[in-house]
C-alpha cells in the first residue's frame, strides 16, 4: 500500500494562493479578495494544513484597519468528511502552529468569532461542524464568551412614523457621545461590555476603546449619529450609532441611559436609527445582539428585523 504523505502546514505563499485557500468554504469566502487588497488581511495571517494539494484545515486573523495587528481569528475551518479524533487533531497543530508564528508570545490571543446558522441548535449536521471547532479551541484554552444573534432589515419591511415622544438631532461631538456610552455601560447585558469592565477597566474606559477601535474607523457620515433627547428640554434619553461598517449598513451601537429605561424608548431610537440609514436606498441594514438580550432582541422583532444567521464568540483568559 502507499504511504500516506506527510501533513504539511504552512501559510499562504501570497495573495497568488486564495483558490488553494478557498479548497474549504465558509460563508465569509467572498469577502478574501477584497479584504487581501485592502491589507485587513495579509498571506502570512492565512494558513492551511495540507496533505498533498487537499487541504485538511484552514485559518486566518482578520483586522479592521490595515497596519493594525490581528483583531481576530475569524476563519478556523476543518475538513468535516475525516473523523474524529484525526480532524480535531489537525485542527490542533494548525491552530497552535500558526498561533506561534504569527502572534506575540505570551500575549493575548484576539477573540475568535464564527457565524452558524441560526438553527445550529436543532441541525446535527451544523452543530457538528460549530461543536468541532469550539472543541478545537477549548484545547487550547479558549472559552466561550457569547452566542450573538445576527439580524438584518431588508428593504420593503414597513418603518414607523416617529412617534413624536422624543426629538433627534446628530451628535455634537466625540465626548458627547462617549459620555453617554459611559451612562449606557451600567447594568449593561452586552457580555463583550461585562468582560471588559470585569477585567477592571472603567466604564469611560470600555468607551472609549470602543470608540477608538470602532466607531472612529468609519467612513461613514457623522451626521447620522442621533442623541435622542425628550422634547422641550427634557436632556438625553439615549443614542443610535447607523453607520457603514467594511462590509454592510448597520446599526452599529444603541442605548438608552439609565434614567430613561423602562419607557419602550428603544424602539424609537431604534425606528429613527433605521430610518437615517433606510433614506440612503441602502441594501440591507445588518446588526446584532446577544442571545440573552432579550429586551433588545425584542425591540429589534418589533422593529422588523430577521434573525437570519447566529453567532459565538470565543476568548483566552
């Protein structure tokens, strides 16, 4: 009998190497391309695991802005045809492989985020294939921080009228609105938010990191951040952040201050969000909330989103 070859791992030789890369799917496959050319992704950042030409194990780093390091590890695909333990033990080496070659020693691992479909749950095929990977990464000390769900606002869904309880107007400036994320981060349900105020940062703190890493990386217009206020005076009562991400239209970040919450005034934010990004004749309108929000998952049913994908979100201590 022949012998079997060797397993080889490597990265990408460069840009020359994406149809070898794409050997294995993911949803995320279209957007490779575009994200090579604009240096949000690098050859070096892309590694398979191969037997010959099949590759057996693919993995790339993602990152928002070119120059910046790894944001995220945001490909990790198996071969799901082999059996276990063989795919988990190729998972492995490549993980850990490439991890030792591409990031810092001894620091921090960049968050690693998978989108499934929104019925993983209940499809033993698809939870197979999310289960087999998490399995990877918890070997190698990674926890699941958050299962998230994906939603989207397709043009044709019918947007209210405002209702008249609150008045909008763009945001001031960067402290304006970094103040009240500040406000909005008390008892917050977002568990990436609970994380970072667990690991000791304050509440200005976890804003304006977010603001750093996020919101000043659009392009998008200013002008269609909204302070929501009470008519007359009444002071702010909370904020939407519509904007255009890389990728898609989304509601980036909504809140509604302490003082306020209890008032059903997430879904007027939420409508008024949507409606400044709606007026743009735009594609789709994506966003995103944790599963165990269930207020603002809620809002955004109300609002007539569609829960169309999921996702999880998984971190090293």
């Amino acid at each position: 009998m022949p012998q079997e070859q060797e397993l080889t791992v490597r990265p990408l030789a460069g840009p020359e190497e994406l149809d070898l890369f794409c050997r294995l799917a993911y949803v995320l496959d279209h957007e490779l391309e575009d994200d090579l050319t604009t240096g949000r992704r690098r050859p070096e950042w892309m590694w398979v695991a191969l037997r010959g030409d099949r590759v057996l194990a693919r993995l790339s780093w993602w990152t928002s802005r070119a120059g910046d390091p790894p944001g995220a590890l945001d490909f990790f695909d198996l071969d799901d045809t082999l059996a276990e333990p063989e795919r988990g033990e190729i998972g492995l080496r490549l993980l850990e492989t490439a991890s030792a070659a591409v990031l810092p020693a001894g620091g921090p691992r960049p968050e690693y985020g998978r989108f499934i479909p929104a019925d993983w749950h209940d499809d033993a095929v698809a939870r197979d294939v999310v289960e087999a990977r998490m399995k990877v990464l918890e070997k190698t000390g990674a926890r699941l921080l958050v299962e998230r769900l994906r939603l989207e606002w397709r043009p044709g869904t019918p947007l209210p009228e405002p209702a008249g309880r609150l008045t909008f107007r763009p945001a001031d400036d960067r402290e304006e609105l970094v103040a009240l994320m500040t406000l909005v981060l008390e008892g917050t349900l977002d568990a990436h938010s609970q994380s970072e105020l667990a690991a000791g940062l304050s509440a200005r703190e976890a804003a304006d990191l977010q603001y750093e890493e996020e919101f000043a990386a659009y392009t998008s217009p200013r002008e269609w951040w909204r302070i929501a206020e009470l008519p007359g005076g009444g002071g702010p009562v909370g904020f939407v952040v519509p904007a255009r991400n890389n990728y898609h239209h989304t509601i980036a970040y909504i809140g509604v201050v302490p003082a306020h919450r209890g008032h059903g005034y997430i879904d007027d934010i939420l409508a008024e969000g949507t409606r400044v990004l709606a007026a743009q004749d735009v594609p789709r309108i994506r966003a995103a909330t944790d599963l165990a929000n269930v207020p603002m998952a809620k809002a955004f049913e109300r609002a007539g989103y569609v829960n169309f994908e999921r996702a999880i979100n998984m971190t090293w201590s």
